[in-house]
C-alpha cells in the first residue's frame, strides 16, 4: 500500500515527466508508419499532433493551441484523418480537467465546431451526394460529437474532484492552523490563570512573613538592639517582596482585587469530591503510603486543580451512569495521582491531549514541577488521567 502511495504521489508531482513520456511514446506507435508509407507529410501533421500533449496538464491551453493549429492546416491542406488526431479527445479532456474556465469552454466549441467541418468536408463532394452522403455525414458529426462531448464532461468531472479535494485540504490546513492557534491561546491563559494563583500563594506566604515579624520585632523590644534591626529588615524586605511580587504578576490579573487567601491545598479534597457527588458522580477516593515530606503549596494546588479538571472531565464526557475512582498514592519520588472512568468518553468524545484546553493546562501545571501526565482511553472503555508531582520543585 505504501509503495502505491509512493508511485501515485511521484506521477501526480512529476506531470510534465510522465505526460512526456507518453507523448515520445505515442510518436513512436503512430509516426514511423507514415515514413515506412513514404508520405512524411502525414508522418509532421501526426507528431506536431501527439507532441504537445507533453503540456496537457502543465499548460493545457498551450497545448490545446498548437493541436487546434495542427488541426487548421491539416482541413486546409486537406489531408486525409492521422493517427496522430488521438490527441485530440485528449486535449479536449485535459483542458477541460485542468486549464482556465474560458479555455475549457473553447476547446468545447471548436471541438464540435471541428466534427461539422470534418465531416462537411470529407462528404460535400459529388461521389458523396445525396442522401446518402447527407446520412453518412450526418452520421460522423454525431460520432464525432459524441466524443467531444463524453472527453469533456470526464475531464469537467476530473476538475470538480479536484477542486473539491482542494478546498478539502484548504479547510484541513486552515483548521489545523486555528487548532494551533487556540492551543497557543489556552497554553497563554493557562500560564496567565496558574500566575494567578501563584500570586494569591506568595502573597499569602508574605502576609504571613510580615505579620510574624513585625509581632516578633515588638516583642523583642527588650532584647538586644540587633535582633530588633533583624526583625525590623525582614519585615522590609517581606514588604518590598510582595510589593515588587504583586507589580510583576499583577498585570496578569483581569481583575482589580487582590485578595490574599490561600488556594486550595490537598487536605481540601473531601470537600472537592463532595460537590462532585453532589452533581450525580459516583466517585470512590483511596489514598496510599504516607507523604516523606510536604509538597509545596504550588505542588498542592496543581494536584488539586488536576483532579478537579479529571472529574470535570468525567462529568462531560463519561455519559451519565459513570464511576470513576480516584487514587492518591505517596511514593519515594513524590505523589502519584489516578483518576479513572468506566464511562463511554474514550469512544464517544474523549478529552485526549490537544483536543480541548483542560489536559494541556494539566501539562503546563505539572510540567512547572518537573512532573509528568499521561491520559487516554483503557482497554474495555473508560479513560484514565495518570499524573506524577514529585516533591522538590524545579
């Protein structure tokens, strides 16, 4: 299969090879039989006939030029039909199949234009008239339109095909540079919600910094003057941290507030699957081995916010008799999270990576620390979303 492919694609992108080819080749079937005759007249009107069909795809009405030309001062001359008068139901189709509109209609007309004039011709004399020469003639303009006209309508069929698989491969192009597009957006928007949060994080943090060390700073008022100037530079710098902090990353907010609450954190998920029990899901929630040290609060909320994406995921895609089943599980390198669905969104719509914008924004989390995500359809149905946080962040 693959080698046709191959073959298919080397003679649609090599035209004027192969149209050559089989121009030289026709010569060499009609021609030499006019020379072996002796009438090497005959022999110039065929060749000059069967030669430009080597630009009957590359220029077509090029080519249906010089055979109309050929064909003008061979019914001037009056020399008898050639071999070589192949060529014509086969300009007629190639111009018809890949030249300009107004081409393809001229080569039509003069194409049944050329059949009267034939005919007119070879059955206007006296041995031929009558009748009989009438019907015979008659007869020939017939076949001859025939011909024309089935030569072509197959090659006006060739041409809507072909513009048809165009605008195919046009739209395919034009989707798939709006899918790139929107998932450089939705990564953009990704970075720019995760920026967010992380300002609500450090800003916490900070407050709570600065609170301390201001409380520290008046309770050491007894003590010696250098702890009161220690305390007293970390409550600036804590100041000057989170004023800097919140002029960088706050132009990233669409909003006008700062609020300075913490995120959600992973002691917060008894609460998260609540809601999504509340909504109709049937979700079962184990958590495995104990944590060697807690993740950070960024780690954290990026655990949190892919469980809640896999639910949400769940919900939308799964149909509505699903389970799913989630599975937390504290390893030496950090935590692993498992979320899986019995329901029918691998084979109805799944949410598989670069289709929509919920699994590309688990990328872009996870990958803030040195993480790894794997989602996709399981054998027997369903989908499953695997993650891995490890504990240092980088």
């Amino acid at each position: 299969m693959d080698r046709r492919h191959a073959i298919y694609e080397w003679f649609r992108t090599n035209r004027f090879t192969v149209d050559l080819t089989a121009a030289i080749i026709l010569v060499l079937l009609f021609g030499p039989v006019y020379l072996l005759a002796g009438r090497p007249f005959l022999f110039l009107l065929s060749c000059c006939l069967l030669l430009p069909l080597a630009w009957r795809r590359t220029r077509p009405e090029v080519a249906a030029g010089v055979v109309v030309l050929v064909c003008l001062v061979q019914w001037a001359a009056g020399a008898e039909p050639v071999a070589g008068q192949v060529a014509v139901p086969l300009v007629i189709y190639a111009t018809a199949a890949y030249g300009p509109a107004w081409a393809s209609r001229a080569v039509l007309l003069l194409g049944l234009l050329g059949g009267v004039m034939l005919t007119t011709r070879e059955y206007s004399g006296s041995a031929a008239s009558g009748i009989l020469g009438l019907t015979i003639g008659a007869l020939y303009t017939v076949l001859i339109w025939m011909l024309v006209l089935v030569s072509w309508t197959l090659g006006d069929l060739t041409r809507v095909r072909r513009l048809q698989l165009q605008a195919l491969e046009d739209r395919t192009r034009r989707l798939e540079i709006e899918h790139n597009q929107e998932r450089q957006l939705a990564a953009a928007d990704e970075r720019s919600h995760i920026a967010r949060e992380m300002h609500d994080i450090v800003a916490h943090s900070l407050s709570v910094i600065i609170t301390q060390a201001d409380g520290a700073r008046y309770a050491a008022a007894a003590k010696p003057e250098l702890a009161t100037e220690a305390l007293a530079t970390i409550a600036a710098t804590g100041r000057d941290s989170l004023a800097e902090m919140r002029r960088l990353l706050g132009v990233l907010r669409s909003d006008d507030g700062s609020p300075t609450r913490p995120q959600p954190r992973l002691s917060d998920l008894d609460e998260l699957l609540l809601g999504f029990r509340a909504a109709g899901l049937q979700v079962s929630f184990e958590q495995h081995g104990t944590p060697r040290r807690q993740l950070p609060a960024g780690a954290e909320l990026t655990a949190y916010r892919t469980i809640q994406e896999a639910l949400t995921n769940v919900i939308k895609h799964a149909g509505p008799s699903a389970t799913a089943a989630l599975v937390l599980t504290w390893q030496n390198r950090g935590l692993e999270i498992d979320i899986r669905d019995d329901g029918r969104g691998a084979a109805a719509d799944p949410p598989v990576p670069g289709g929509g914008n919920g699994l590309p924004g688990m990328g872009e989390r996870i990958a803030l620390y040195d993480g790894s995500l794997s989602a996709g359809p399981q054998q027997g149905g369903g989908f499953r979303v695997s993650a891995l946080i490890p504990y240092s962040e980088a």
